[in-house]
C-alpha cells in the first residue's frame, strides 16, 4: 500500500495549544473554520501543494528559539513554517477545513508541528523537515 492511499482517522476533540489561541486572537482571518469536504485531488492541487512548500521552505531561516507563530517571520520554528504555508494554501483557494495543524514526534523525541492538507486523493504533509509531500 502507497502511503498516499490512506487518510488520517479522527479521534476525540482536543483544545487547541495556547500559542494557536494568541495566533488567532491577533489573525482571526486566519482561524476560520469550515465544513467542508475534503479537496478534490488533483494536478492543479499538488502542483499548489509542491510550490508552496518549497516557497515557504526557502523564505524562512530556521529558529527554534523563535516566539509565537508569525506568518511569513525571517527565522522561525515549525510552527511559523505551518501557519504561512496555511496563510498561501487559504489565499489560493483552499478551505480551512482542509487544512489541519498536527504535532508529531521527531526521530529526536522533540514535538513538531506540520500541516496536513485533506483531499479526495488522501491526507498530505507539508513539513519544514522534508521537501517531500
């Protein structure tokens, strides 16, 4: 099975971290939700997907001191990295409910955040780690 064949299950509802709070509170633009469906997988999508990671990936030095989460910051953590590639993933037409904020665990055993992008297609990761979608 192709890891591109499957998609993320849902469990229970979570409260969201604190910094996402602040980050919303200063963007509410930004925090909007939706109930859509998943996108529809296609070229167009993942051509998106590829150009806006890489973009986003090359604008931004990696921080991990950094503080809060900013859009489009000269140095920056993960975090930073997700809320901008969300921020050009929204301003091309994608719905908010798509695009989802996740932790994960590094091979290091230190917490890390990416963004996970739902579509028709399967679940895909943007991440500041790996250039790979």
């Amino acid at each position: 099975m192709s890891i591109h064949d499957t998609s993320i299950t849902f469990g229970d509802n979570v409260l969201a971290p604190q910094a996402w709070i602040e980050f919303a509170n200063e963007h509410p633009d930004q925090a909007q939700i939706a109930n859509d469906e998943p996108m529809e997988n296609s070229d167009a999508v993942m051509n998106t997907l590829a150009e806006i990671n890489e973009k986003v990936n090359g604008k931004i030095y990696p921080n991990e001191a950094a503080q809060g989460w900013t859009i489009y910051p000269q140095t920056g953590k993960c975090t930073d990295y997700v809320v901008t590639k969300r921020y050009e993933l929204l301003r091309n037409g994608f719905s908010p409910s798509c695009l989802l904020i996740a932790e994960v665990v590094t091979p290091e055993n230190e917490p890390h955040a990416i963004l996970v992008i739902r579509t028709t297609g399967g679940d895909y990761v943007l991440d500041n780690r790996n250039e790979m979608i």
